[in-house]
C-alpha cells in the first residue's frame, strides 16, 4: 500500500509544526552547540521509535515471527537464516505488529518492494 501523501494545506501544516519544533529545541539547547546536537539526536530517535518501535521490540518480533512461519521466508516460502532475515509491514501504516508483519529474505524483500514501486 502506498503512503498517503500530504495535501498542499496538510504539508503546510506539517512544515509549521517543524518551525515550531525546531525553535523549541533550539531554545532549549540556550546556544550551547553540543546540547543542540544531542536534543536533536533525541527526538530523533524518540520519533523513529514511536513509528517503528524500539530495536529489542523489532527483535522480539522477528524471533516470534521466525518461530511461527517455521524458519521460512513469507515471500517465496524458501528456508531462511534467522540473521539477516526482514519484517516486511502489510500496511506500513498499522506498523511492526505480529498480524502486520511477515518475516523475508532481504533479497525477496528488495524484488517485492520494487514490484511495487518503492526503491
């Protein structure tokens, strides 16, 4: 499923609210460089982890999902190492969750996602 775009007003929202952030965090950090940096690095991560979870929250997943798709690849039903093995969303919206998720090869992962059109 492709990501719903923002409209022209839902994007000027957006850039508004970024404004606004970033003045924020630049006032928080009261000119010292590092603390602007490090603020930053924060929220960044914060905000990674409220759309995809945490890594240990990743992990425990693709043990679950490993366990339950018996060592296979979701895609082409081949067997599959645990390492180096992909969640790969049904509907990147409903995010990493055991009914959104299927565990792949990165390979298969890759072919998919070009037959859909993301590179």
């Amino acid at each position: 499923m492709p990501s719903r775009r923002l409209t022209k007003e839902e994007a000027a929202k957006a850039d508004a609210l970024l404004t606004t952030v970033r003045q924020m965090i630049a006032d928080a950090a009261e000119g010292d460089p590092v603390l602007l940096f490090a603020l930053r690095r924060r929220l960044f991560t914060r905000l990674m982890y409220w759309e995809r979870g945490t890594p240990a929250e990743r992990r425990k997943l693709q043990i679950l999902k490993w366990r339950a798709q018996g060592g296979l690849c979701g895609l082409c039903g081949q067997a599959m190492e645990q390492k180096g093995a992909e969640l790969d969303r049904t509907d990147p919206v409903l995010g990493y969750t055991a009914e959104n998720t299927r565990l792949v090869h990165h390979a298969c992962h890759r072919e998919d996602q070009e037959t859909k059109g993301f590179s």
